[in-house]
C-alpha cells in the first residue's frame, strides 16, 4: 500500500470531514433519546425545538407512534428529559 492510500485510510477511520452530532446535556434519558429519536433524523431537530412538556408529549406521541418497541416507561423518561433539557425559551408564567 503506498503512503497516499495509507492516509485515506488513516482519515476515513478517524472520521475527518464529519462534523460532531449535537451534543445534548447530561441526564437521565439522554442515551435513550440518543438511541431513539436518531432513527429517522439527526439530533439537530430535537436541539433546536423548544417546547413545555405538554408539547413534547405530543411530540413524542407522534415522532413513536408507528415504533410500538418503546414502552411507555421509556416515552414518560425521553418527554421528562426533553422537557427539563430544553424548556420554552421564554418562560410561560
Ligand atoms: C419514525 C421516524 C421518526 C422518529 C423515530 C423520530 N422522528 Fe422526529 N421527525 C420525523 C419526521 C419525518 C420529521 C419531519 C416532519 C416534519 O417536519 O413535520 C421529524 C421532525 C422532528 C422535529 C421537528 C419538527 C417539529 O415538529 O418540531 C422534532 C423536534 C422531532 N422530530 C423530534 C423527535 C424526537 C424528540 C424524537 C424521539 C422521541 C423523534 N423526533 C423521533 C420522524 C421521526
């Protein structure tokens, strides 16, 4: 293998070129929206939506409803994270 093919290599492996997923604040429910709400789009989606929980209920209920492997436990863990991690922007009191 010559030195040119040797770096193609080297930077298709380290993954050069792509740009980092969004990353989402610590807490629990974080690996499950990792995991679940990355089927269909990117993260980038869901970071950039602000909504209460009542909204992100809905949300949720419509994003899962054709993906009957989540629980309902594991729906109540993603709307509550979601909710805590990226609340309306102006604070509805
Ligand atoms: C079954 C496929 C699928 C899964 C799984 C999925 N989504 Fe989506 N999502 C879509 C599609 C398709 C759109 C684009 C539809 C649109 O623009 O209204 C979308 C758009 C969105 C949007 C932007 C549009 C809006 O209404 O604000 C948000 C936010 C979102 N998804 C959040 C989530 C979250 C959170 C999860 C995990 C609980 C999730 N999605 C999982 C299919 C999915």
């Amino acid at each position: 293998m010559g030195l040119k093919s040797l770096a193609v290599v080297i930077l298709a492996a380290t993954g050069v070129g792509q740009s980092p997923p969004p990353a989402l604040p610590e807490g629990p429910g974080k690996e499950l929206v990792e995991a679940v709400c990355t089927a269909c789009h990117t993260l980038e989606r869901v970071v950039a939506k602000r909504a209460t929980k009542a909204e992100w209920q809905d949300k949720v209920l419509e994003m899962l409803q054709e993906d009957p492997d989540i629980t309902q436990q594991e729906r109540d863990q993603i709307v509550d994270y979601l909710a805590k991690a990226f609340p309306p922007k102006v604070a509805g009191k």
